[in-house]
C-alpha cells in the first residue's frame, strides 16, 4: 500500500486485514469500536431508497450515530425506484438501499448526472406473501395461482382460483409502483416486469399494507419478510410451490435458496462520496461490517455471510486506495456478482 495514504484510507486497510485473520466474532468488536464517540467525525449522511432495506439502514445509522454524535445521518423509505431517480442519481442522496439490482436506465441516469453508484449486497430477504388470521382456507399458493391472482387481468374472486375457495372478491396490498418489491414481484410472479393489476390498494408504506391486510378477512398482500415477521401474531403468511412442493418464507429457506421469492437487498453508494467523504466512507465501512451481525437477523433478514462481507470490505478497500481503478464497471449494478439471487 502507499506509504502517503491518507489517516481514513489507512484506517479501512488496517480494520480489513484484522478482520480478514481473526473472523466474524472479531468483526463485531471491531465494528463497535469504529469511529468512537471521541473521533471528531462530523458531517451528514443522506440514506434513500428501499423501504424494505429500510429497518436495516435505520438500525445502522442509529449505532453509528451512538458512537459518533457528531454525524447527522438521515434515511427516508422512499421506495428503491424513486430514491433512484429523485435523490441518488441526481446527487441529492449518498446512499440508495434496493430490494432489485438497479436498472440500466437508472444506471445511465446517474451517469448523466455524474453519479457512479457501487454495489454491496447487504442481506436477503423472503418476499412474504400474506392474508388475515381468519383465512382458514389458504394454506400453500402455487406461482400460477399468485399470477392469477395479481397480473393485469386477474381472477375476482377466490373460487376463481380454486373452486373449494370462497366466492369473495380479494381485497388486494401491495408496494406503489416506485417500489423495488413490486418490480422484484413483477418479474419473478407475473413473468413481465412492472406487469400488475391496477385493482388494489398500494402504499410505500409497508406498516400501511400490514394494516390493510389485517383490517378484513379476503386480503392478500405482499412485502418483506421482516414487516411480516414483526406482526406474525396478527397475519398469516402463505407457503408457496414453485414446482417442488410448499416452502414457507424463513430465513433459513431464505438463506439456503428454497423459497421461491427469496432475494438480495442492496445498498448503492455514490463513489465520489467513497472517495472523498470520511463520514460516508466510515459509514458505509460501520454498515458492512455489522451486515454480517445479529443486527441483521434480529430485524428479520438474513445477514451478509462472512464471504460476501469480505467481498465487500475488499470492493470498498479498493476504491478508497484507488486500486480500483481502470477495473471496468465492477461498480454498477448490472455488471457485479451483488446480481445473483440468494
């Protein structure tokens, strides 16, 4: 490494190594002592996007601000596709969290506007499809049925899915438009991306779609995995059968690939802000170090194994040192391993 690196450069290289040769456990240890209340950081820290990556940048940027008070870190649930386009890629916004990789389009947006966005996978989540407690009717869905049940023309009532099911018309809840679950849904479900019926009640707000379903006893709604698992008393998520038989959302299917709707979550970084930014560069250090901690977990997601931990400390080491560069599009979205499916 260069001798004249800068203190915060040297700093992420050191706190890499360490956590290459002592492992996980030392990762938390690490992590918590990162910064420090007394390390004089300073500065704000603008977090967009995802609604589902949400809970997790919210935990991230109350601990870091715990040990570094004098950050101002901010993070509003816009939903991935519009903190695309009205924050990130406009500069507006340091971070982006995505429930689907960012879009080619959204890519050449940001671009234009001199933003070049680098991917972490953070965690995954069980996309958890949900009806009230009082369904006692549904137990398991095959792909086919939920497609009946949301493409653009879709099935009215349940016994037009199955004929034992009651002939009550669904009440649907699901993401707005600008969400990444719906896209994420929409492609994976429907078979055609942003392919959906116009015939339900949508919110950004995922406690707003919680509360829709619990409200009446023929809704069905979809969202991620932790909404459902804070409120499991008072929902009741469905399995579905891709063609192997029922799986339910877990996080142990979730981690293991046998759930169907099982995906990764993202965060997007503007690189500039890597480079040239302590506080953004130290957090974004924070958040992918704790992605791998019961932080994770405990807010209903599957954690970054140590693996891809290590894969992104390494991304991150690089661009700060500049060793990155003349690397190509490693950074974007579409062309980095952050793509595959968990």
């Amino acid at each position: 490494m260069a001798s004249n690196r800068p203190d915060s450069q040297r700093s992420i290289v050191s706190r890499r190594k360490f956590l290459g040769a002592a492992g996980g456990a030392a990762a938390l240890s690490v992590a918590g002592c990162l910064g420090g209340g007394g390390s004089g950081l300073s500065g704000e820290v603008v977090v967009t996007g995802s609604s589902t990556v949400y809970p997790v940048s919210q935990a991230m940027t109350e601990e870091f601000k715990s040990e570094n008070p004098g950050v101002d870190p901010s993070v509003d649930p816009t939903g991935t596709g519009a903190g695309f386009e009205n924050s990130f890629c406009t500069g507006s916004s340091d971070i982006n969290g995505a429930s689907r990789p960012i879009t080619d389009s959204e890519l050449q947006s940001c671009r234009d506007n001199g933003v070049e966005p680098v991917e972490f996978q953070v965690a995954s989540d069980a996309l958890t499809v949900a009806v009230n407690t009082e369904n006692d009717w549904a137990e398991c869905v095959t792909e086919d049925e939920l497609r009946q049940i949301w493409k653009p023309d879709p099935a009215q009532t349940w016994s037009d899915v199955r004929s034992e099911w009651p002939d009550e018309e669904f009440e649907r809840y699901g993401p707005a438009t600008t969400s990444g679950t719906f896209d994420y849904f929409t492609e994976h479900i429907i078979g055609e991306a942003r392919s959906h019926t116009d015939d339900y009640q949508s919110s950004e707000n995922d406690n707003t779609l919680i509360q829709g379903v619990q409200g009446a006893p023929y809704t069905i709604g979809y969202f991620g995995y932790a909404y459902y698992d804070q409120n499991r008393d008072s929902l009741k998520a469905l399995s579905i059968d891709a063609g192997d038989g029922c799986v339910e959302p877990s996080l142990d299917n979730a981690q293991s690939g046998d759930y169907p709707l099982a995906r990764p979550l993202y965060i997007y970084v503007n690189r500039e802000e890597l480079r040239n930014s302590d506080v953004v560069q130290q957090f974004v250090e924070y958040y992918l170090t704790q992605s791998s901690s019961d932080i994770v977990s405990e807010i209903g997601y599957v954690p970054a194994g140590d693996e891809l931990q290590q894969q992104n400390l390494d991304k991150l080491e690089a661009i700060v040192s500049g060793d990155d560069e003349g690397s190509g599009n490693q950074s974007s979205g579409n062309t980095s391993s952050g793509n595959e499916s968990a």
